[in-house]
C-alpha cells in the first residue's frame, strides 16, 4: 500500500515537469518589451505594443538598415527595421523624436514625445518608418 502511494507521487511528479518544459516551450523565445528600451535611446519595434524585435537609436538615423534585434521571424514581413516598425518608445534623456516615412528625413512624419510609447498602427504610421531625428 505504501509503495502504491510513493509511485502515485513519482508520477505526478513527472507528470508536473511534463507540464512545465511544455510552457517553456510554447513561451516566445525572443519576447521584447518596451522595458528594453535602455535611457537615452529611442527604440523601434517589429510588432505593437513593444513586441516583435527591437532596434535602438542614440542618435539620428538618415535611412534603416539591418535587422531587428530578437526578431521573432514572421515570412510575411521579415525583420528588417526599415518600413516594419509598428511601435515606438522615446526613452531619450531630453529630446522628442521625429520619425519620418522616407529616407533623409522625407516624406510624412511622427512625433514621439520623449517617455511615451505609441503604437504606429494606431496614429496612421504603420510599418513606413524609414529615418528619425531628435529634436
Ligand atoms: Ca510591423
């Protein structure tokens, strides 16, 4: 009777580690939060809400290149940084950040107050971000 009990427990046990390994799977690998975002940088995101991959800026930037950085990989879009970010966080020391939708700070643009967070989609500049400036 007692060794009927032990073995319960060892599975249950077992049963519990099961459960735990499959929710460390199934947690996103390369999850980004705007708590990423370090001070004195303004950062852009892959997906809303400080998800997706991120990129940060210390300074101005005529023209994205490269990846973002923890991309979580989506064939639709990829993860290049230029006309893909869909959130913003102005973590700069002391400035606003405009961002603009072409290169060389052309075309329309966004404001981002510094220590505010926005998602693009939400004020009509989703995924066209191509250059900011601090100002
Ligand atoms: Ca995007």
């Amino acid at each position: 009777m007692k060794m009927k009990h032990k073995s319960v427990r060892l599975t249950l046990a077992t049963f519990t580690a099961v459960i735990v390994s499959m929710l460390m799977l199934s947690a996103p690998a390369s999850a980004t939060s705007y708590g990423d975002c370090t001070l004195g940088n303004v950062c852009l995101y892959k997906d809303t809400g400080g998800g997706g991959g991120i990129k940060l800026y210390g300074g101005h930037e005529d023209q994205y290149t490269g990846n973002f950085l923890n991309c979580t990989w989506n064939p639709a879009v990829g993860c290049a940084v230029d006309n893909n970010a869909s959130s913003v966080y102005n973590h700069g020391s002391s400035s606003n950040v405009m961002l603009y939708s072409s290169a060389s700070y052309g075309g329309s643009n966004f404001s981002a107050t510094r220590g505010w967070a926005y998602n693009l989609s939400a004020v009509g500049f989703n995924d066209v971000a191509t250059s900011h400036k601090w100002y």
